[in-house]
C-alpha cells in the first residue's frame, strides 16, 4: 500500500526536479553561457542564443518574436541551433498556408460530391410519400367512380338505360 503511493509521489518529485533544472532562475542561467556555443546555450528552453554576437539571453516572453535591438532575425537561434528565426517563421507560414489550403480544399471537394450525389435521404422520403399520396388518390377516385356507377345503375341513369336521362340530352 505504501509502494503504490511512494512509487508516484517520487515520480512526481523528479520530474519536477528536471523541469526545474532546465529553465533556472531567469537573468542568471543564461547570460552564463554567453561566448560558449549555441549548443550549451540552448539545452535551457528559457535561452536564445544570438549568432551574431555569441550572447547567450533570456527570452523575451512577452514578445513573441526578439526586437531587434536584442538580437536580429537571421542571427537568433532558440530550440535548435540549426534553424534561425526568421526561416523558422518562413517554414512555419509556408505549413500554415499549405494546411489550410488543403482544409479549404476538403471542403471545397466534399460541397461538390454532395451536390453531385443528388437528393439526400429527406428528400428521396418526402418524394416516396407524394408518390404514395397520389396512389391512394387516384385509388379512391376510382372507388368513387365504381360507387356513382352502381348508383347510376341502382336508379337507371346509365346509358343503356332508354330512359336514363344521358340519352334525353
């Protein structure tokens, strides 16, 4: 019973023990590393590295990309040091504006199917219903005309009848 609420509670403590490791006090961890290389720098998240001068400085987190006067676009590195920031933002549009041309593109080809592929089952079942609606009128029609002709012949009104009222007309 112990071991079952040790076991995750130790866990717990040395994942955060890592977390906390890799993004140390902001100012301090990675001015440290300024003039080493990029590769140092970058194994704390909360670093830049800036090529261009080899300053290793915290990220301006309430910015999302670093002004200019800290470090320039091409010369910025931050995750990985092969990548600098403004071809990460020229990838990051280009699969941006593929993904969405491919969403609109989906729907684009799901309208057409389903204009091609005709009426939808609500309409094959109000179409069913009419069909069926005018079966039984034209069943009762010819019910009433079968009932007015046995009245006709109940009275003589037909025209076989020589006195039937059709003949005198």
């Amino acid at each position: 019973m112990v071991l079952r609420v040790l076991v995750p509670f130790v866990l717990v403590v040395f994942n955060l023990g890592l977390i906390v490791g890799q993004t140390a006090a902001p100012g301090s961890a990675c001015s440290v590393h300024s003039n080493t290389s990029c590769e140092v720098c970058l194994k704390n998240v909360s670093c830049l590295w800036c090529n261009s001068n080899k300053r290793c400085i915290d990220y301006p987190v309430r910015t999302i990309l670093p002004p200019r006067s800290l470090c320039e676009l091409p010369s910025a590195r931050w995750g990985v040091c092969w990548v600098d920031f403004q071809a990460l933002i020229i990838a990051m549009s280009m699969i941006l504006g593929a993904l969405l041309l491919a969403v609109l593109i989906c729907c684009c080809c799901c309208c057409r199917k389903k204009k091609v592929r005709g009426p939808d089952k609500t309409e094959e079942k109000i179409n069913r219903q009419n069909e069926q609606r005018k079966i039984r009128q034209e069943e009762r029609k010819v019910e009433m005309r079968v009932r007015h002709d046995e009245i006709r012949n109940k009275y003589g009104l037909t025209k076989e009848n020589p006195y039937s009222k059709f003949e005198n007309n």
